[in-house]
C-alpha cells in the first residue's frame, strides 16, 4: 500500500464516524475537502482506490463514505473486491449500496422478466452472488434450510432495495431460480409483499414476474 491511502483512510474514518464527535467530523471533513482541491491528490487517490483489493483498509463508517464518493465522482471500485465486501456485510441496505456500486455501468438488456436460471444471468456481479446464495450448504437439512433463510432472504431484499432494473431483474431470477431453498424463499417473499400497500404490490408482481406459489414440481 502506498503512503496516500493510509493518509486519507485516517482522514475519512475521521470525518465519517460518529465516535469521534460532530465537531472532529466536521473539522476532518472541511481537511479532506481541502485535499481534494488539490487535482494532483485526488487524481491519486482515486488511481489507488481503484487498485484496492483489501477490504480491511477502511473500517464500516470509511467504506459507506467511499461508496457514496465513488459513486459521485465515478470511481470504479474492484468488482472482486466489491464482491467480498458484499459477502461480509449483514445489513441488505448496505448490500444494495454495493450492488448499486458494481453494476452502475451495466449495459445490457433489462426487464426480461422470464429468466429461470441463475446461472446465465446477464450480469456477472449479480450471478455469482445468486450462484453463491443457492448453492447447497454443508451440514444437516434443518442447517441448510436455516443458512438458505438467512442467506437468500438478505440477498433479496438487497436487490429490491436497490431498485435498479438490472437489480430487480435479478430478484426476479431469484423468486423462479429452481433450487432446493425456492419454496422457503417465495414464502418469506409473499409474507413481504402482503405487507404492501396495494400499489406498491401491484409494480412488484408487474416487475417481477414472481411464482404464486411454489411449483418446484415439473
């Protein structure tokens, strides 16, 4: 790692986290801002996060920060290491960030809403995470079903709370992908969609396309 990433990781962990205080905030702020009129700075810092692989470099509050920045200045971030972070990261409102992040650019066909196969989803960011999520696990029944209702369900609600059509292409993949954990993923998602005003559920199973009920059987 070079001297600069330390440099603004300290600034930025500084500024975004609220453990230090509003006025520690709002002083590192105003520093980093002024480092950032410096074309030369940001030019390398935006060169340096675009090569970085590690996700242990900014803590939880540095990372929310970068990505907002990033998206606001459109630096690309690394597409594995976006996928990692994706991975270690609970909270489906944060996922989305990500997901928002990593296929901003995408340029292919949207609102294809019969996609029934995970495996040859047009993106490769959303595949790998819905090839990952509907994967068997390891253990007894009982543990594979409980991993896939944490798993599948967190993942789903990121893609729908991304909102982009690729996004929502994606959870529409993931409610008719046919895999051992689709019954228990409809239910959760039509115990979700009952809690809608009836507008809101109307776009969903527009945009969507989701089963009414599980039909695993052929």
């Amino acid at each position: 790692m070079s001297t600069l990433l330390p440099l603004a990781a300290d600034y930025i962990e500084r500024m975004a986290n609220p453990v230090f205080g509003i006025a520690t905030n709002e002083d590192y702020a105003i520093k980093f801002g002024k480092l950032l009129e410096s074309e030369d700075f940001e030019a390398r810092l935006r060169e340096e996060i675009e090569t970085l692989r590690d996700t242990d470099v900014l803590s939880s509050h540095g990372w929310l920060w970068l990505f907002d920045w990033a998206k606001s200045t459109s630096v690309d971030l690394d597409q594995e290491l976006l996928l990692r972070l994706f991975h270690e990261w609970a909270s489906p409102f944060v996922r989305a960030e990500i997901v928002q992040l990593a296929t901003r650019g995408f340029q292919g066909e949207t609102g294809v809403n019969d996609r029934t196969n995970v495996f040859d989803f047009p993106n490769g960011f959303l595949a790998r995470i819905m090839i990952d999520v509907t994967r068997p696990g390891e253990g007894n029944n009982l543990e594979r079903e409980r991993s896939w209702g944490t798993r599948a369900q967190s993942v789903l609600v990121a893609f729908l709370q991304a909102g982009s059509p690729i996004a929502l292409d994606a959870a529409s993949a993931l409610l008719r992908h046919r895999w051992e954990g689709q019954r228990e993923l409809l239910d959760f998602f039509w115990v979700l969609h009952d809690s809608l005003d009836p507008e809101t559920q109307g776009a969903w199973f527009d945009r969507l396309n989701p089963p009414r009920r599980f039909d695993g059987e052929s």
